[in-house]
C-alpha cells in the first residue's frame, strides 16, 4: 500500500513538473500565442507602425475619406499613426512634400497637372469631384459668362476651379487674357467676394456656400464640374513623392487598405461623415451639409471593378486631355508613368480579403 502511495505521488509531482516546465520561457515547446491573420480584423501587431504626415484642404471633397479612416479606426487596424496638416490648395501640399515635410497629400484636379509633369505620383483615387464653381455677383454687372470679359475674377492658380475657370471662359469665347485674374487662396477668395472687392470667383466648398450664404440672390452660376462632365471627369486622388513610393511601398497599400474602407463607410453615411468633418475643420456643420453632394463618392467595391475594366485609367486619361487642350500640359504623357495602379491594385486584394468582397 506504501509503494502505491509513494508511486501515485511521484506521478502527480512528475505531471507537475511537466505542466510547469511548459509554462517557462526558454523551453523547446511551442507557445500558444496566436500569429494573427493577414485579413484576420485588430490584426495591427502584424505590421510595423508608421507614422504618416497628410496634407488635406478644408472640404468635404479632401478631407471626408481621411477623416473617416481615422474616425473608423481604419488606420489603426494596419498600425499607421497618421498626422493631418491642413493647406489651402493642391500645389501648397505639392511643395510641402518635396521640402520633405509632408509624406502623402490629398489633391483635387487641378493640382493633377503637376504629377504628369513629374513632382509627384498618384497611388489612390479618392472621389469624382462636382465642388467647383464660377461664381458672378449681379450687382457687379455679371450675369452670364460674357459679362466676365474686363471683370475682376478671384481664383486659386493650378486648382481645379482654376480649370473650371478656363471652360467657363473657353465656352464663352475668352480667356484669361480677357480678365483681371486676382491670386488668393479660398479663405481669401470668400472674403473678397463678400466684400465687393471682385466681381467674380471660381472656387470650390465651402467657400462656395459662405458666398452663396452671403450675398444671396445677388450670386449667379455661371459654371460647375456638372457642365462638363460629358467631356471629363474630375478625379481627387492621394499622392506621395516618388522617393517616398521607393522607400516606402508597403506604407503606401496600407494606406490606400484603409481608405477603401472609409470610402465604403463614408457612401452610406455621408451625413455623419459632413459632421466629423466640420469637427475637423472646425466648420458649421450646416455649411458642410450642404456641400455633402459636392463629390462622387466611390466605393471600394467600385474602384475593385474600375480597375479591372480601365475605367480607373480612363479617368486620368481624359483628365489629362483637358489640361492639353488648355495649354497647361504641352504634350500627352503615358498615365502609368505617374499613377500607380501596381498599388491600388494591391491594396485592392487587401481590402478584399478583409470585407470579403
């Protein structure tokens, strides 16, 4: 009976020991810590952090996707701390990445021109852009695109209502030779407007909606993107410098992963998302609102299947048109030299294998 005591407590100690060695680091078992997933959700600990500076303007078109990723926690699901710096236009942010102080930009079409010249690349597609405007006041004698010919017109130089600009007056047979072309930024142009200092604008939200706010039915339209979408489409994208694509391609689809989700979030919660970006801005939320149509919001769903069909590539393509036929590109240049699709693509297959699209 003693030897059966003696051996029954040998075999709990040996179990204990056993079970005890297996809990202590430096053992040749495996551990049960789990590796997480590529597409597994809160899998954040699989990539490395970064930290990302954007560049972004105070509007609905630029800022509603970023916002959203960081609202969402999009951003934080693939480890990428990202710093928001607000610019009043596309070339500002240009310049700002190629003195290295901002890494990736966020730019409407305007601003297009400069990457097919070469200071930086196109790795995400955010929206189609319908915010710009040429805005007349009546009380200035402006009434229809013709009245422009020798009136006092405020714009930001290189925007997109810059473009918009141009086929106002191409429409009505002018040019800006025709004009008294005023430099300001969008704060300014609002101003201006408001004061009675220019007799014209062409702007984008929401400084379109203060000035419309403002002077009421002394505003006239004199032209939108809406006019010409027959003939070109007008794509807002991110973008980065080409060093920083080199160094840092990975950055760059985990980034683009997550704003395919907020884009998704952003279609079907536009109302919402107009109020996390007057928070951001710190903007009345009923201006905001009212610019909520002031862009084709696109899914991830739908530049999944663009991509696949070229419709992606057809958007730059005719983008590009437009800035030839205005002069402010002298010649056509391939679209992949400056738009990455290798990584929208990729970002693509990943967003895919999270949402299951």
């Amino acid at each position: 009976m003693n030897r059966m005591k003696k051996f029954i407590s040998f075999l709990i100690v040996l179990c204990f020991s056993i079970s005890l060695a297996a809990c202590l680091p430096g053992t040749d078992e495996p551990t049960l810590t789990p590796t997480p997933s590529p597409n597994a959700t809160g899998g954040a600990q699989q990539y490395k952090p970064a930290t990302v500076r954007v560049a972004y303007m105070p509007n609905m078109g630029s800022a509603s996707a970023l916002v959203t990723a960081l609202r969402k926690g999009y951003f934080d699901e693939v480890n990428l701390d990202v710093k928001l710096t607000q610019f009043q236009g596309g070339p500002a942010e240009i310049a700002a990445m190629a003195s290295g102080d901002i890494d990736i930009s966020q730019i409407g079409h305007g601003a297009h021109a400069l990457a097919i010249e070469g200071q930086a690349k196109v790795f995400h597609i955010d929206c189609l852009s319908v915010a710009d405007e040429v805005l007349g006041n009546k009380d200035k004698g402006v009434t229809s695109a013709a009245d422009l010919k020798g009136k006092t017109v405020a714009a930001t130089a290189g925007t997109s209502a810059e473009i918009i600009l141009n086929l106002v007056l191409n429409k009505a047979g002018l040019t800006q030779n025709d004009i008294n072309l005023v430099e300001m930024d969008a704060n300014g142009i609002v101003s201006a407007m408001v004061s009675g200092n220019v007799d014209a604008c062409a702007t984008w939200d929401p400084s379109t909606v203060l000035i419309k706010n403002n002077l009421k039915d002394k505003i006239v339209v004199l032209g939108t993107n809406k006019d010409f979408l027959n003939e070109v489409t007008f794509p807002s994208s991110f973008i980065t410098t080409e060093k920083y694509a080199d160094e840092n391609r990975d950055v760059l689809v985990r980034f683009s992963q997550a704003i395919l989700k907020a884009q998704d979030y952003r279609k079907a919660n536009i109302e919402e998302v107009c109020g996390w970006v007057a928070e951001e801005i710190e903007a009345d939320k009923e201006t905001i609102l009212q610019g909520k149509d002031s862009g084709e919001w696109l899914t991830g769903e739908f530049i999944s299947e663009a991509l696949a069909d070229g419709i992606i590539e057809d958007y730059y393509s005719g983008q590009q048109s437009v800035f030839i036929q205005s002069g402010r590109i002298p010649n056509q240049v391939p679209v992949n030299n400056y738009v990455m699709f290798d990584i929208m693509e990729d970002a693509v297959e990943a967003y895919k294998g999270n949402t299951g699209k």
